[in-house]
C-alpha cells in the first residue's frame, strides 16, 4: 500500500503547522522523518492518521484520495500510529490492551480472548515481537510496552506503521533490537515513518529520510549521500558544531563527597544501595544506567529531596546529609530536575516567576515579606537574553515555551547563581539540537569556572559526550566506573555495564 | 559594546507587556456574563414549567432587580447579604490557589461568630474601639485555629482535606449547640439554645442608620474593602503568597524549589480559616447580635460557589459576592412582591456555577459573543 501525502498544509489560528507538505510512503521501506520539536512532524503524522483535517492538500492511499473523518478510518485505511507516550492501560493484560475498542465477543457479549491471544502470539513469532499475552503491563519494562503497542497497530492489520520517537525510552541495547523488528517489518512489506530528532538512528535505520522545518520538507535524500553534520544544517537551518571541543581538564579539590550512601524508595525497597562516590571541581561525572536503577534516588537525596537512610553526604567538607532543600540550593548546590514540567517549572506561571521560582525570597529580590516584582522581573529579562530563551515577553507563560526554551529557562535559572556544584538530570531529554549544543555549552562552562558536575542521562551519547568520569549504576549499585578525561571510552563496554554484565 | 547594547534592547523588549489577550476578557468577564443570563432565563423556564404565568415572571424579574439595587435600601441589604460572602469566599480564593479544596468556611465561621461574641459580652466593660477589633480578631483566629485542624492533618498524615474539613463542619454544628447551651452562654432565662447578646460596644456600627433606622448596612463593608485589598497583596505581592500558588499550581516544583509543602498547607488552611472566621463575626457583630443553631445558614458553602465564581481572584470574588449578595436580597423582594419562593434564587445561583464550570457549552450557546478559534 502506497501512501502520497500532497500539498498538505494545516494552520492554528495564524500558526501554520504545516505548509505544503508533499511525502510519499512506500511499501518496505522504512521513510526517516526528521525535525525539532515544533517542526511540525506531529502535526503531519497526526493529519495522516486522522486526528486532524488538513486545511488544503490531500492524502492519497495507492492513488486513491482519502478523507479521514477520524482515527477509526485511517485505522480501517490501514495505517496505525505509535505513540511516544504510550496508550496503554497498566492495570490490563497485554491481550486486553491489544484488542481494546475492538474486543472480540462470543454470544451473550462474553468476551472471546482465546483467538486474539493465538494472534498476539502469531504477530510476536512472526516479526520478533515475542511477549507473554498475559502479562500484566505494569510489569513489564518499557521496552516491551512499546511492543504491544507496535502489536497493538499490527493486530489492526495496519500496512502503513508511524513511529514518533519510538527510541526515546530505550537503553543502546534495546534499540538495536527494536531496529531488528523495525527492519522484518519493512521487509515484510510494510511501509514505516520513523520519526526522531536523534542522527544516528536515522542515519542507521533509514531508508530514505526527509527533514522538517517550520513545518516545511526542506530537505531530502538517501542516507548514504547524507553526513550527520548536513542533516543537523538542515534541521536546525544553520551550521551546527556537533562535537563540542572539550578539552581535558585537571580536576581540583572535591566539592561532594558521599560515603556508603542508602536510600529507599517510596515503598521502602532498596533504590540506592550503599553508594560512594565523590566529585571534584573542574569536573563532569556523568552517571549512566538504565532508567530505573536508583539513579533518581541518588541525585534526591543529593538535593535533599529525600531522605537518606544511612550514610552522609559532604559537601565543600560539611556534612549536609540532613539539611533541607532550600538550605542546599543557598549553598550554592544547583539542580535541574529529570522532568522539567513535572518538576521543573510551573507551567501556569509566567517566565518571571519561573525564573525567580528558588531565590524569590532572597534580599536581591524581596523586601519585608514581598516579592519586589519590577526586580525579578528584570533580572528575568536579563537572564532571558544571556540565556538565548526565545520568547516576546518574559509575562508569558512558561507552558507557552517549546521544550528547548522550556529547559534554558531552568538551566539559566539554575546556572545564573552562584553555583559550586550542579546536578544535572537529563538535562536535554527532548529537545533539538541547536538547544542541546546550547545546554552542554553552558555545563562545560560551568565546569571550566570551577563547578562540579553530575550529570544523569539515559542518553550513553550525552554521558560519553560531556563526562569526564563515567559512573555507571545498576540495581542500586555502582557496578564500572570509566576515566574519559582524554578520550571517551568505549560505547559498547558502558553499554554492557547499563545492562549488569561486567565489561 | 554592540553585544552588550544588543543584550540591553533585548532585556528592554523582554520587559514589554502585552495587553491582556482577548482569550483572558472572555474567560473572567464574557463568560460569567452569559452564565448569569443563561441562568435567568433557565430559571423563568423552571417558573414556566411549574405554572407560573408570563405577568408573574416578568414581576418577579422586576422585583429582583428593584429589591437588590432598586433603592438606597436594596444597596444596603445587598451590601449586608455580600459581606460574609466576599469575606469567607476570599478565604476559600486563597485556599484554592494553594491547591487546598477547603470545604470547611461554614465550620470555620461557626467557630468564628461563636468566639466574637464569647469576647463580646465577657468583655463588655472594655470600650468600643479596643472591644470590636478584639471580637474580629477573636473570630478572625478561632476560624483559623479551626482549620488549621485540617491544615494539619494533610500536611502530617495526608488526610485529605475535603474529607477533613467536611467532618468538620458536622462537628461544628453540633458542638455550637452543645456550646449554646452552657450557662457561660446561655442566654439568662432561656430555654432554647441561644447565646447572650453582643453588647452595644462591640456591634459593626450601623453606617446609615442616621437616614433610616432600617437600612443593615455595616461597618463589615470597610472589613471587606480591607480583606479583598489584604488578599490581593498575599497573593500576588508577598513571599508566603507566591509558595501558596506555586504549591497549588505544581506541588512538585514547588518541592524542588525549596519550598516546604507542610507548612505551606498549614499556613494556606489557617488564613482561609481566618477569613472565614471573620465572616462568622461579621454576621454576629453586624447582623445577627447573638448566636443560634446553624446561624451560618449556609453561607460557607455559598462562599464556595462566590470563590468559584470569581476565578479565585480577589477582584473577582468581591464581585462574585456582591452579586450573590445582590440575587439573595432581590430574591427576598421576589418572594414578597411575586409570590415565588425564594428557593428558586438557589436554583439560579446553582446554574450560575454550573455554566462557569462548563465554558465550552456557554461557548456554544452564545457562538457570537467570542472569537472564534480553534478550541484550546
């Protein structure tokens, strides 16, 4: 089945989302969509499987025009879409989930789930999907959620599979084996928009791969005649400098130190299971692992978000182990948060409060028991232009921003202090490149001032691009640590120690 | 020097504020307006479907409007009606903003009205200007240190707060008619449950009783003024203010950003309770001059729909107030002169809120009165 997306264009009020899109899906071939957040490639996706009408153009399915009056007919058409964030029930069953909304029924509207789980069963032997059909999906890590999603879409007989950052949970090894299944779907004749904002990926699985900015195609191509470099130009629309020239740097005295650290989690199991660890200034310490590894407990109770259950942490040689958050930040410990609109920012709120929203009581801007607006306000707008957040007005609401400005707003809040020690939590989770190169430019900096940095990513390329020490954490533990002062070590080995084998 | 000009008209621009968006007009003013309409004339449906007939329900409109700003006397019981309301719906602005449902103000001004006028005649021999604010501030901090009860249990054990503070006015109920009955408050030579009555000197003076003796409007109106100013300036002026939205907004930043969770809940319940405890005395000192079972009569849960109303904005809630305010005195001239039970003005009152919580219907009905736009 041959899609032809032609001429297609949607606008928001004066927004236009997309503007003259013209793209052609084919069967067996896996299409690379790429583009920043705010391209427009939701957009797209979404008018393709019927989510959204477009404003002009048409969709022509094996040159036929269609008009999708909403997903149910582009999911009969045959196109099925998987989302980022998952739709998933977590307290159903994997068969449950996968014939949601279309439940098979014996007499008497008893549900008749024995054919459907042969089915779920046939779909996994067939493209490599295995997974137990009974399982319940909150037991299941997220790389296999993400298969019954895919299951989800194929159990509807879909030909066309739209992916949106399907990589974006996945440790390295999950994704070569989510590529696999990837590449039998293709060669099962399927056609696959792949959409992603990472290089690499697409560069690897791509068969053909079209970039998207302002919600316009501006580029197009073969993998093979396409560099890194010349796609992150055409994305971004300027040049880019993807490495980041960090030079080698002596660390100084040590700025945290924590000794045989635990923490527990919420439930009182185990999450950080007696831990050491020290950072000095003049460094990054990037600490990798597989989401879900106590690495969130770690840099909590570093804040003092959480408490620890034994064990201390120093920091500049004081014991902080028990002092509160505020008290932590006055110290000069910055922290920008694993979930920026979750726990970073107030969506709500303009860029003003925001970017007062940890030092508003502090004499530089409160007097007498009140926030002296006028004051935060303009050092907001100063911190704003040093810190390149595109906005009109600093009195607009932080939930307006994209990502990107989203989380400079944050790492300038955080970083316009006087810092000694930043603890950074994936600090780019998301965003596009022009707002990744910016961020790791602000870290190294801050580094380069004499600042001690720990930076949490489930990005290994993030770790191995910024770290210059690698602690890898597994099950609580700290189980390899890597010098990557002079050249970072080797992908594969941290990859192995994310997943518990020694390297 | 040019980067650092560049930088300086950047900040400038940064600084600029736009004028308020159309969106925001149509969400605090269009649609409240289009609620109240579609709320009258629900209201002559409901007349319509029971019998009424055209003349009658024209007379009863009539009346609303004549009994609530028809006269000098209509302002003054509109005015004395919307006190309690602004007062104890401010406090409820402030409690929904750090995030708290308090459903307690009808407890809290129980324990506010019994405490000002417990001050009130065991301190009778004080004269008026130490022994009025000392029966507000009496009311003011018993309704604070009723909520706080709530405020407490969330912030140490997690109990939420509409159960809590729902328990709590059943309680408070109960506990004004065991109180009503010692011999401390008693009325001497009464059987019926009922308090002795707030001296002369501590009474919310009368403002124009020199024109009519009639006319109920009193001091409370300068303690409104005071309140609405006071909760404007928390809120969007003053340090403990600005963790109280944050905390409501996004609890979680509000944690990373230092800010203490519990004390914020604590501290958020006691000055709505404050609040509302102020509208308890209110109504005693100004109004009513003594205690009896249930004297609240429903104001703590009608200052809900006023702070829902008003977008938990203190503006916004004096002016939700003064308009319950204004359909409860209208409504008593309703009953009057057009026979219709005054029942109906909480039917009309309810639908108000019921079309404010539901924009996107007011939308539809009145397509023209808005912009149109892609919906949010």
């Amino acid at each position: 089945m041959q899609v032809e997306l032609r001429g297609l264009t949607k606008r928001f009020g004066p927004v236009v989302a997309n503007r003259a899109v013209d793209l052609v899906l084919k069967p067996g071939e896996v299409l690379g969509l790429l583009g920043e957040n705010g391209a427009g490639k939701s957009t797209l996706m979404n008018m393709l499987c019927g989510l959204y009408t477009p404003d002009e153009g048409e969709i022509l399915i094996d040159g036929q025009p269609v008009h999708f009056k909403g997903p149910g007919e582009a999911i009969a058409a045959g196109i099925g879409m998987v989302h980022q964030h998952f739709m998933l029930v977590p307290v159903f069953s994997v068969v449950e989930n996968v014939v949601l909304g279309i439940e098979p029924t014996k007499r008497l509207d008893f549900l008749d789930l024995a054919k459907a789980r042969e089915q779920v069963r046939e779909i996994g032997r067939q493209y490599g999907l295995e997974v137990d059909p009974d399982a319940l999906i909150e037991s299941l890590p997220v790389g296999v959620q993400q298969r019954v999603e895919i299951i989800k879409v194929l159990f509807r007989s879909a030909d066309v599979l739209i992916l949106d950052e399907p990589t974006a949970v996945l440790t390295p090894q999950e994704v070569q084996e989510f590529f696999e299944i990837v590449r039998s779907l293709r060669d099962d004749g399927k056609a696959i928009v792949f959409i992603t904002h990472k290089l690499n990926e697409i560069l690897e699985i791509a068969d053909r791969i079209s970039v998207l900015r302002n919600g316009e195609i501006v580029g197009e191509g073969d993998p093979a005649d396409l560099t890194k470099e010349t796609l992150a130009e055409m994305m971004v629309g300027r040049p880019v400098s993807l490495s980041l020239g960090k030079t080698a740097r002596a660390p100084g005295e040590t700025i945290l130190d924590v000794r045989n650290l635990v923490v527990l989690r919420d439930d009182d199991r185990m999450a950080v299971d007696n831990i050491s660890l020290s950072i000095h200034s003049g460094e990054i310490v990037g600490l990798a692992g597989v989401q879900g590894n106590g690495q969130s407990a770690l840099i909590e109770a570093i804040t003092g978000l959480r408490q620890a259950a034994s064990g201390t942490v120093t920091y500049l040689g004081e014991d902080i182990t028990g002092v509160s958050v505020r008290k932590r930040h006055r110290m000069g410990i910055a922290h920008i948060p694993e979930d920026r609109l979750r726990s970073g920012l107030i969506a709500d709120f303009t860029i003003a409060e925001n970017m007062v929203l940890d030092t508003y009581y502090d004499d530089r801007f409160a007097q007498a028991g009140q926030v002296v607006w006028t004051r935060a306000e303009r050092w907001a707008a100063k911190a704003a232009s040093e810190f390149d957040i595109r906005t009109p007005s600093v009195f607009l609401k932080a939930g307006n921003l994209s990502g990107g400005n989203q989380q400079k707003l944050i790492v300038a809040r955080e970083l316009s202090r006087e810092t000694k020690l930043v603890v950074a939590a994936q600090p780019t989770r998301g965003l596009d490149v022009g707002s990744i190169e910016y961020i790791h430019r602000r870290l190294l900096a801050a580094r380069d001032e004499g600042d001690g940095i720990l930076i949490m990513s489930s990005e290994l390329d993030e770790i191995l691009a910024l770290s210059d020490r690698i602690l890898v954490m597994f099950k609580g533990r700290i189980v390899a640590e890597f010098d990557a002062r002079e050249a970072p070590p080797d992908k594969s080995a941290v990859g192995l120690s994310m997943a518990g084998m020694a390297a | 020097m040019t980067l650092n000009e560049n930088l300086d008209t950047a900040t400038a621009k940064l600084l600029e504020r736009a004028a308020p968006g159309r969106a925001e007009f149509e969400d605090l003013v269009v649609v409240p307006l289009f609620a109240v309409a579609v709320a009258l004339a629900l209201g002559a449906l409901t007349m319509l479907a029971t019998n009424v007939d055209l003349a009658t329900i024209g007379r009863s409109y009539v009346a609303l409007l004549q009994g609530s700003v028809g006269s000098l006397s209509a302002l003054s019981e509109t005015l004395t009606a919307a006190a309690p309301l602004v007062l104890a719906g401010l406090g409820l602005a402030l409690g929904f903003r750090a995030g708290l449902f308090n459903i307690g103000a009808e407890g809290q001004i129980l324990m506010g009205g019994m405490a000002a006028v417990i001050t009130g005649f065991s301190l009778a021999g004080l004269p008026f200007p130490i022994l009025l604010p000392l029966c507000l501030l009496a009311g003011a901090l018993a309704g604070a240190a009723y909520a706080s009860i709530a405020g407490i249990l969330k912030a140490a054990t997690g109990a939420h707060e509409v159960i809590s503070t729902i328990m709590l006015n059943l309680i408070s109920y109960r506990l004004v008619d065991y109180l009503l009955r010692l011999p401390f408050i008693q009325k001497e030579g009464r059987a019926d449950p009922i308090s002795k009555s707030v001296p002369p000197n501590a009474e919310l003076p009368r403002l124009l009783d020199w024109l009519d003796p009639n006319l109920r409007v009193h001091g409370g109106v300068f303690l409104v003024i005071a309140a609405v100013i006071f909760a404007y300036w928390l809120l969007f002026r003053s340090k403990i203010g600005f963790e109280f939205r944050a905390s409501g907004a996004n609890p979680d930043a509000a944690r990373y950003a230092g800010m203490k969770a519990g004390l914020i809940i604590v501290i958020a319940m006691a000055t709505a309770g404050a609040l509302a405890g102020l509208a308890g005395a209110n109504q005693v000192l100004g109004v009513l001059g003594r205690t009896s079972p249930g004297f609240s009569a429903g104001i703590g849960f009608d200052a809900i729909a006023v702070a829902l109303l008003g977008r938990s904005h203190p503006v916004g809630v004096l002016f939700a107030g003064l308009l319950f305010g204004a359909l409860e005195a209208g409504g008593r001239q309703m009953q009057v002169d057009a026979g219709v039970s005054i029942d109906l003005i909480g039917i009309i009152q309810a639908l108000i809120i019921v079309f404010i919580a539901a924009p996107i219907l007011v939308r539809a009905i009145f397509p023209w009165g808005f912009r149109r736009g892609e919906q949010k």
